[in-house]
C-alpha cells in the first residue's frame, strides 16, 4: 500500500441535487373482465352406437394376449445358438401355503442371558428364543443359554 491511500481522512461530498418526490400515476376505474361463451354444438352420435351396436367389427379390433395361460415374449436361444425373441410358456407359481407346511420342524424355547450370533446356527437376543431343536442342541453348549420351560415361556409372555 502507498502512503498516500493510509492517511486515514475520506472527503466524500454528496452532489447537491434536489429529488423530486415519486408521485403514482392515476390507475383507471377497474373495468369488469369480458366473459366469453363457446357456442356449443349438439352432438350427434352414429347410428350403430345408438342402437348399441359396436361400431368396429370385431375382426378389426386389436387384442393383447393373455399372458396368465399363454406363452410370454422373451429372449433366448433361436437357431445356432443366436440370441433373439422368442417366447416361453411361464410355469404357475406355487402359493407360500403350501412351502410353509411342508416344512414343519421341532421347535425349542431357550433363554439366553445375552445377544449373541454365531455363524451356520443363527442369533439369539437376550430373553427367550423360540429355535429349531438341532440349533437349540448346538446353543445349549453355550454357557449363557438355557432350556426354557412352558410355564416361564408363558409367564413372559402373559398367557
């Protein structure tokens, strides 16, 4: 910085100019918006349609296929091994009802007096744990589970 910027005194005179006061122009009465009426025309309906006849023939009409029976566009392998479009027949789902009880394995209650997960045989939280009985013989080993018995089982849970 030079020495002549760090004399510390600014001058700073205003122009002397007078301002003359804004005053509003003078808005017109409101004029009420104009309303426009469309001219509505009567409309006439077909003949066929009102007898309730279609008025396309039905063989000129495009459908979709019902994809809950038929066979479903998809891609795979058309000829030579060449991936293209094709279309594959979807097989039905199986309802979870049936998985559910097909599968129906002994269970045990065990207390454990702490959170613990253990690797090929599951979790179990602080409080009583309903497990498969091969798990349960496998916690068991554990020196922070016991076997439950029903009537605890059922104190806990208010039954």
């Amino acid at each position: 910085m030079s020495e002549e910027n760090n004399n510390g005194s600014v001058e700073y005179t205003a122009p002397e100019a007078e301002i003359a006061p804004y005053v509003a122009p003078e808005l017109p009465e409101e004029v009420p918006a104009p309303v426009y009426e469309a001219p509505v025309a009567p409309v006439e309906l077909p003949a066929a349609l009102a007898e309730g006849e279609a008025i396309i023939p039905a063989e000129n009409v495009i459908t979709a296929p019902s994809f809950a029976s038929s066979e479903v566009p998809a891609m795979g392998i058309v000829e030579n091994g060449v991936i293209g479009a094709t279309v594959f027949k979807p097989e039905p789902k199986k309802s979870a009802a049936k998985k559910s009880a097909a599968k129906k394995a002994e269970t045990v209650a065990i207390y454990s007096t702490k959170n613990v997960t253990w690797n090929g045989v599951g979790k179990v939280y602080r409080g009583y744990n309903i497990v498969e009985k091969d798990a349960a013989d496998k916690w068991l080993t554990r020196d922070h589970c016991r076997i439950a018995t029903p009537e605890e089982v059922a104190k806990e849970f208010g039954k």
